[in-house]
C-alpha cells in the first residue's frame, strides 16, 4: 500500500475549529447495516497469500450483487490461480462519458494473533476503532465501494459513464497480482478513462478534522537488485585477502556514497505548491522555486538536505536491505551477496540506475542482477474536473473547504501497472485517518468507525457527481 511510505501534509497555521458534526447522520440506516456487515464479512475472510484465499471473499462478494439484480454477465470471479482470483463488476450507465475503474484490493498481509490485542480476522469494535486486518489496508475503502454500488444500483441511479469494480488479489505480494492478470488475459473488463484507486491518500485529520484530501498521481518504481560475489571459499584457520564478505562490504561502502541527480515531475512540483502556502519564510520560498517547472536547483539541493522525506521526493534512491554471506563459522564464504531496494522515480529508466549501480561498485567481481523487471510507469496528469469535484464533496462532508493535493507516493501499488498501460491512476479514498497512526501492515491495524461511515457519504456523493 502506498500510503504508508508519505508523510502527511503539515498543520496550516492559525486556529483549527473541531471536527464539523452534521445534524443529522446523511447515511440512511440500511445503508450503514450493510456497510457494517459487509465489513465484518471482509475482515473476516482470511485473504492472506500464506493461507488464505480472496477466490472466497470475490465469490461471496458476486453474490450480493447478483442478488441485488445486478446482471450476471456484468459480475465477473475471472483469474487463473484458484486461490486467487478477482471480482470484476460494472454499473451501467448513460453512456455520456468513458467508464471509470474503481479499484481495490481484496488481499493482505499476514497477522499473527500473538502479536495482536485483538483477533486479527475478526471486525472488533473498541472506544470508536474498528480494529482488524485490512480494516485501514485496503478492505474498509474496499467495503465502501461495494456498499456504495449497491446503493446506487438499488436507487435506480444510472451514472454518466460506467463505474467498473474491480476487487483485486495479489497486491501486497505480486503472486497472481489481479490487475496485471486482467491487463494481459481481460483488458476489457477494466478499460477505462481513468482508475480511482482506494489503496491510500485521501483525508488527513490534523488537529481533529480532516485538513487536506492528498490524491496520488505517481509512485516511485520499486525495483530491487541482488549484488553476488563469489569466491573459492577455504578452511577459515587459512584466511586469503579475497574475501568475499569484505569484496561485498567494500562495494557497499562506495555504493552508500552513491547520489542520484535531483527533479521533479508533475506530482512534485504541485505537492510542493501546495506544502508552500503551508510555511512562511526562506523554505516556502525553495517549495515555490521546486514547484516552478523547471525547478530550481539549488532550492532542491536545500529542500534534499532538509529532511529524508524532502529527499525521497526529489531523487530516486537505493539503499541495502538484506544481507548474506557464508556457509558455515570455521569456513570462508563462497558467497556473499546483497539485495539493495531501490525507489526510482517514474520518469527515470531503471536500466540507468543500474548502471549508475554498477559504476559506483566499481568492481566487475561484484555480480549485479534485476530480482524482477522494473514496469515503467508515467506520472498521471492532474485532472483538474476530477479535482476540483473531490473538494466539493469534501466541503459537502466534512463542511469546511481543504485542499485537495497531488503528491508522489514513495510506496507502491497497483496503478503503477494501470499507468504503464496508459492508463491514468489517481489513489484516494474518503476514510479520514489520523496521519500519526497509521498501522497498515502493523499490529492492531484500525481505522475510526466515524470515518468508515463518513466515507460512505464521501464515495456516494462523489459517485453520484462525476
């Protein structure tokens, strides 16, 4: 999931009123039921890739649909993998403009109940917190999007355009990953202008209200190298000079020094238009100069040094993640070996960061390997129709105007196929979250119930509208 890896957007300054309260609840009863109930549903199906199966959660899923009148050649359980396969379902409409995806992922990551307070694939709630795994990560965003189209389905509501679903497997692992399955074996099931993906960003609570709804229009491309050398090896009582332990530690050493050149693509320099109306003085004025295309260096260089966040932002990075080496303790290695993560920006060519790789080793002995291929994947523009009713929707919801904020995810998720394929990307979902508390992939993974159900409103209305 991409969220995980941003820092929020900083606290504008001056006094912040608390959290608007409707007076009444906009979301009818029934609709709260279901939303209740198809969430204990999500979290209670166990749609880990270790011993679970989102086969069981798309088909139970399908079903409520079908029962809900929906035609069955437009609710769709498609994949090759048994255990994993992916539930595409389309709401006609009018016609008047191209479908738009909505998408999430069905599966998660693994949860020990030995290390949560709670059962992890149970919905507990607890002090104003549905707790569970998946509830932040992406299964509540997902269970919205289900409730939702029911909803307008039962109302007879009848878009401008097709919404297209797809709940999704393979995400957080790659294996079977549904969206690439659907691209290369059913691409019509998902074709689409553009995709709202649920997997992160939206509303930020700072100081006790939703401050600013951040929408994703690029990630960094994750790509991950293994560095090898390899040696003879020998009985440790009769060490040599080359050794392949330290041939590895001295690679890694030049490669720490290692700096990739600094820009920026469109997702940055509207982030950083935006961070700049948030401070005052010499560092709004480098955010300006980085937001102003092209950007200013040596403002870039100073917004880099600030912060290893301002840094991951304005460069591609790599760095050593896992570390191997060695057979036994009384004999020399015969292999050492690295895997080093890199997050490249989008607009960068993978094969350039691994010959950059390569040249700062300096060592032909040091095998240097791709772990998987990199997808390339562009940066999607804004959409300045998209955007503009994204903060209506928040202002209609929440009840006070907040910007609404492109940014670049350091993290990684499915749109960076979508974008690969041509199509454009924009993550966000309408669960405000308290951006110090995020515990997706981590224990007692939770979300606010207040913002279960409020994201409701928000993906009703903003459905309705576009």
């Amino acid at each position: 999931m991409s969220r995980i890896l941003r820092r929020a957007l900083p606290l504008a300054l001056g006094v912040v009123l608390p959290w608007a309260a409707q007076a009444a609840d906009p979301v009818p009863a029934g609709e709260r039921a279901l939303a209740h109930d198809l969430l204990v549903q999500m979290i209670g199906t166990d749609t880990t890739s270790e011993h679970g199966s989102t086969t069981v959660l798309a088909e139970a899923l399908a079903q409520r649909f079908l029962k809900a009148g929906f035609p069955a050649a437009d609710v769709q359980v498609v994949g090759d993998d048994p255990k994993r396969r992916n539930l595409v379902v389309r709401l006609r409409g009018q016609g008047q403009r191209e479908p738009v995806l909505l998408l999430a992922h069905l599966d998660v990551v693994e949860a020990l109940p030995q290390d949560w307070h709670f059962q992890p694939f149970k919905l507990t709630e607890k002090d104003g917190y549905y707790y569970g795994r998946g509830t932040m990560d992406i299964k509540g965003a997902g269970a919205g999007l289900v409730a939702t189209l029911l909803r307008l389905h039962q109302e007879g509501f009848k878009p401008k355009g097709d919404y297209i679903l797809a709940l999704t497997a393979g995400e957080e692992d790659g294996k079977s990953n549904g969206i690439q399955w659907l691209l290369a074996h059913r691409p019509e099931l998902i074709r689409s202008q553009y995709s709202i993906n649920v997997d992160g960003g939206g509303p930020e609570i700072r100081n006790g209200r939703p401050e600013v709804v951040a929408v994703e229009t690029a990630e960094k491309v994750y790509a991950s190298y293994t560095l090898t050398v390899r040696n003879p090896g020998g009985h440790s009582s009769l060490p040599t000079p080359d050794n392949a332990i330290y041939r590895l530690a001295a690679g890694l050493m030049r490669l720490s020094k290692l700096e990739f050149p600094l820009h920026t693509n469109s997702a940055t320099r509207g982030y950083y238009a935006q961070l700049a109306t948030l401070y005052t003085g010499s560092t709004a004025a480098d955010m300006r100069a980085v937001a102003h295309d092209p950007s200013d260096p040596a403002a870039m260089q100073r917004l880099a040094a600030s912060s290893p966040y301002n840094n991951a932002h304005l460069r591609t990075t790599c760095v050593p993640t896992l570390l191997a080496g060695g057979d036994a303790e009384n004999a020399l290695p015969q292999m050492a070996r690295a895997t080093v993560n890199c997050r490249i920006l989008p607009d960068e060519p993978p094969a350039q960061v691994e010959a950059a790789i390569r040249q700062a080793l300096d060592d032909p002995q040091i095998e240097v390997a791709p772990v998987a291929p990199a997808p390339a994947s562009p940066p999607s523009p804004i959409d300045p129709a998209l955007f503009a009713q994204v903060a209506r929707t928040a202002k209609a919801v929440w009840g006070h105007a907040m910007p609404v904020s492109p940014y670049m995810s350091a993290g990684a998720s499915d749109s960076v196929f979508l974008r690969a394929a041509g199509m454009p990307s924009y993550v966000f979902n309408g669960i405000p979250y308290d951006v110090d508390d995020d515990r997706s992939h981590g224990q007692d993974e939770r979300i606010l119930v207040k913002s279960y159900y409020q994201s409701l409103d928000f993906d009703y209305r903003l459905l309705k509208n576009l």
